[in-house]
C-alpha cells in the first residue's frame, strides 16, 4: 500500500506528500531491519522536505536520520543528527519535538559515558515537557534520569526516577511505558 501511494504521490508532484510516505516507507523498513533501505527514504524525504520548505519536516528527517543511526549503534552520528535537527527545532519553535531531541541527545550522552552533558540535556527535556504539561514526554524523561542516575551510582535516586516513571505512565495508560519502567526497576535492583 504504502508503495503504491508513494507512485500515485509521485506523479501528481506533490513532494511534501511524497516526502512523508517517503517517511513512512522508511519506519516500515527501519522496523524490518533494513537500514540501508530506510536510510535511503529518509534522506531522500529529506531532500524534498527542504527543496519546499518544510521545515518542520526537515526537523523530522534529521530525527529519524538520528534514530537510525543510534538503532545501528553509531552514537555519534545519532548524537550530531539529532543535534542538527535541534537547532533547526530551536529556530521554528518546535518545542514539543525540542523535548523530544533533547532527551533523544541526553540518553546518547549518557550511552557514550558523558554523565555530565546528559544530566543538563535531559533535565533541559523534562523542564520543557513540565512547562508544556507533556505527561507523556515526562515518563520516558524520567526513565533516562532514572538510568543516569543508576550508571552513577545514585540506586536510591535511581529507584525513585523509575517508579515515578512507572506511576506517570499507569496515570497516562501508556502500556509499552508501564513495562518499560518495570524494566529500567529491574535493571537498577
């Protein structure tokens, strides 16, 4: 399906729409396990993103960019497309997708063993995602802090992250959250 109505995007001209199937195609095959394959959707979509403008679009290529590379294990290049697409968020004003970079980028750090950088990034995150009241955003931000803490020794902290993290995420019914905190529990104790 999606394949067909990338072609049928294709040919009336509409980039913007060919560019989020583009999109779409590219998580499918992300999903799949096929990186090169979804590499090559998402910076095509990238490409057509900028050629009209859509900065908000390109915001989510450089994003996706990001989350490729970090599902490949190259924390590096996850880290710079994710902070390429944050300063691009910064510029438009995209402070739900800001949150989102920001802890993106925090857990990077945190993976790369540079605690430091990581507390002010993903504290950086949960300061706008309680400014935004973004339940949602808050649970996965906690879950980092929680691990952050857990790497430097804090457990007691640690515990207390995750299972506010856990409560957040029962409160807001978000099932793959609720086990992932139960998860982050289980790996601190």
């Amino acid at each position: 399906r999606s394949a067909k109505a990338l072609e049928m995007r294709r040919r009336i001209g509409d980039k913007r729409s060919v560019a989020v199937s583009l999109s779409n195609i590219g998580n499918i095959e992300k999903d799949r396990g096929l990186f090169d394959e979804a590499e090559s959707c998402y910076r095509e979509a990238m490409q057509l993103r900028k050629q009209v403008g859509d900065r908000f679009g390109y915001v989510i290529s450089l994003n996706n960019l990001g989350a490729l590379a970090f599902d490949r294990g190259d924390l590096q290049q996850a880290r710079d497309s994710w902070e390429d697409a944050l300063t691009e968020a910064e510029h438009i004003g995209a402070t739900p997708l800001q949150v989102v970079l920001l802890n993106n980028i925090g857990e990077t750090a945190c993976q790369m063993g540079k605690l430091a950088d990581a507390r002010q990034l993903i504290e950086r995150a949960l300061t706008l995602a309680t400014e935004m009241e973004d339940q949602r955003a808050k649970t996965e931000i906690l879950r980092n802090l929680a691990r952050l803490e857990s790497k430097e020794g804090n457990h007691i902290a640690a515990r207390n992250l995750a299972s506010d993290c856990l409560e957040l995420a029962k409160k807001c019914q978000m099932k793959e959250m609720v086990g992932r905190a139960l998860q982050t529990l289980g790996e601190i104790y």
